[in-house]
C-alpha cells in the first residue's frame, strides 16, 4: 500500500531538522517543517544515540502536533565525514538479444562489486550513464538490440552501524521504512536544469562538516565531504580573543565577513555575561578568513582531481549556514576562478526565522519528493495520449 505521509529528515550537527509530507494532501502536502538543537551527533557521526534520540523526540513534537497523518516513512538525510564516495563501472553480457531491466539490475550489481569494510555499506548506486556495444547512452538502454552493456556509476558508502542505529531510533515511532541518503545529493536537486546540464559545483557549508556535489551534463561526477564547518570558524574566534564558545557564536552570527572594505575597520564593542569584549574588526576578518582558506584549499584539491574535460560553466552554488558569510562569493572568486551564485529554494517550505540556506537539504529532498510523485501521473497521461493516437490511426 502506497504511503502518502512521509517524514524527511537532515540530521546536523547544529541542528535535527524534518519537514512533514503528506502526498494524500489536497491543498498543501508540505504539512510542516521545523528544527531543534541537535545532539548527539558531532561532524555529522552520532556520538550518543540517547542524546539523538532526545532532539528527534522534540523534533517530532513540533512536527506532528497539527498533523492528522503520522509517517510510517522516513527520508533520513546525514553528512558524516567518514563517509567515501567514488566513480565505478561495470560490464556484462546482454542475457537475450535485447536489453531488460534484468540487465540493468545486473550491470549495477557489478560496479557495485568494490572493496569494503564489515561494517559499511553503500547507500547510493547513482547512475552516470550506459554504453551498449560501446556506443553512448544517457539513459537506461532498455529494449535497444546489444550485446556489451555498460555502466558507470557514483558510489556512496556509509557506516553500517551509525544507520542501523538511525533506524532503530525511528522505529519508535512507528516509523519503519526507512531510507538514508547522502545530504549532497538532496541539495543538488536544488540546481536548475540548465545548470545540472552546463556543469555545477555545489558548497553546502554546515556547521560540522562541508558538502561537495559535482554534476555535469544532468549527473553526479563528484561528491565529498570535509571535516570542516562553521564550528572550526567560531572555535578559531574564540582561541583568537579568548573568548567563551557562546559569545564566538554570537560574534560569528552578527559580525562575521570576509570583506576588507574600509568601512568595517575599527573595534568592536561585544556585550556578554563576562562583561564587554573589543574586538579589532580587522584582525576578526582574518581569523575567519584562515578558517575559509583551509576550506577553499580543500575544494581545489577536489575540482583538481577531476579529468580536464569536465565543464562547470554553471559555476559554484553556495548554500548552508557557512554561506551567510558576508563576501564569501567575492573570497571565493579570487581563489578558485568560478563564478559564485545563490542558490534558489523551494518556497512552499515555511523557514520561520531561519535562513532558506540552513534549510537546503530539506528544500531539495522536498523538491525531490514532489517531483517524484508527479511522474507516475505524467506517464500515465503520456500512456493514455498514446492509446488515443493508435485508437484513431487503426480504428
């Protein structure tokens, strides 16, 4: 039986964060979205399962108080820094003479044949594309005459542990289908077409951890993750000033820049419980443009690894709660040479008073979600035109 009411969830390192849908629903399906303090997880690994347990619980209070269908589906969103991505391919013999979705599941099966740890798991087989006797296809060659069929796809492996424990977690509450997937490949969704098809780099910049999303020509080349977020930034203001984590936050949040414009030299007057703090605004820029740097060093790492042939003239797409940063398109220009853009988000979403960026997984995997459910009734339509056509051609 199909279920219409489906929880989706991005477990952070700040924040648990879930959107309530309901696909039964006749005026809006986005039922409610919403987010707590998040523990229990640190660079995105669970590091105690009872603290997790605590933020959901109240995550799923505020969730479900004006719901009237409780999900016995989740789609659980994580970023752990331990987790591996990479490109495969696989090869088979064509069983009959045309290709079936036998073939398809078969050829999969063998590029996801790869070394691995007991306890990992891959939690994506995505599909880049095919060859049929050598000769390119985008999309599954099913039906088409063809004796070698290949494929290559991108591999994402997990802990199998950390998402055994999720789903014991959620089947609490009832909630007992469930499905882990890699944070990156929800915030892609939030590119358009023609970026997906020009070349894109997506930086989702968290507090624990960073997400790197290539796609080219509509598919992912490229996805890693990087310990490093918004917590090293404000651990680095607060070693720099002496300063406790709280009020570092509170300076971060207010005050943090990459600009060196004029205008925002001086000092900085910060009240807290210890009393008045002055900060030299300049010296505060520079800490947090280390910080940035590391980062930015890491992501050319990344674009340098790929083959020289790979576009992204869709530029770099900025988006989590590390891309508020004021300057941050500018600083980044200037070291990896790619235009910088902001990134769209899906509006039926209800932020409250957070920033659309810190929600972009969830825009992306709602997004997703929507979309999905419309194909079915789109074939169908497109089936049924078709059955017209041969009615009228033949009778």
């Amino acid at each position: 039986m199909k279920q219409n009411a489906i929880v989706v969830l991005d477990l952070g390192s700040r924040f648990v964060k879930g959107a309530m849908v309901n696909l039964a629903a006749t005026d809006s399906q986005i039922q409610s979205c919403s987010r707590v303090q998040s523990n229990g997880i640190e660079r995105g690994e669970i590091i105690s399962i009872e603290a997790l347990e605590k933020s959901i619980s109240d995550l799923f209070e505020e969730l479900f108080q004006d719901c009237n269908a409780k999900p016995s589906r989740a789609l659980v969103h994580v970023s752990p820094a331990s987790l591996k991505s990479f490109n495969s391919h696989g090869v088979i013999r064509v069983l009959r003479k045309d290709v079936s979705s036998y073939d398809i599941k078969r050829v999969l099966e063998v590029a996801c044949a790869v070394p691995m740890q007991k306890d990992e798991q891959i939690i994506h087989a995505i599909e880049q594309n095919y060859a049929l006797d050598y000769k390119p296809t985008q999309s599954r060659p099913i039906g088409m005459d063809g004796t070698r069929l290949e494929v290559n796809a991108h591999i994402v492996i997990a802990k199998k542990t950390a998402l055994n424990l999720v789903k014991s977690l959620l089947k609490k509450y009832g909630i007992t289908d469930v499905e882990i997937s890699f944070s990156a490949g929800a915030v892609a969704q939030l590119l358009t077409d023609d970026d997906k098809e020009l070349g894109s780099v997506m930086l989702d910049i968290g507090h624990g951890v960073t997400n790197l999303i290539v796609v080219s020509q509509r598919m992912i080349y490229f996805s890693a993750v990087c310990p490093l977020g918004v917590s090293d930034v404000i651990s680095a203001i607060a070693d720099a000033f002496n300063l406790p984590e709280q009020t570092a936050t509170k300076i971060f949040e207010q005050y943090a820049s990459l600009s060196s414009k004029p205008g925002e030299a001086g000092v900085l007057e910060i009240q807290s419980d210890r009393g008045v703090y002055q900060i030299d605004h300049a010296q505060l820029n520079r800490t947090i443009g280390e910080v940035y740097e590391s980062l930015l060093q890491w992501v050319v790492d990344c674009l340098a690894s790929l083959p020289q042939s790979t576009k992204l003239t869709g530029g770099l797409h900025l988006t989590g709660g590390g891309s508020l940063v004021k300057g941050l398109g500018e600083f980044i220009q200037t070291k990896t040479n790619l235009d910088c853009n902001k990134t769209s988000y899906e509006k039926s979403l209800d932020f409250k008073t957070a920033s659309p960026a810190e929600f972009s997984v969830l825009s992306g995997a709602v997004s997703q979600i929507l979309k999905d459910e419309r194909q079915p009734i789109l074939a169908s339509r497109s089936f049924i035109a078709k059955l017209k056509t041969l009615w009228y051609e033949h009778f």
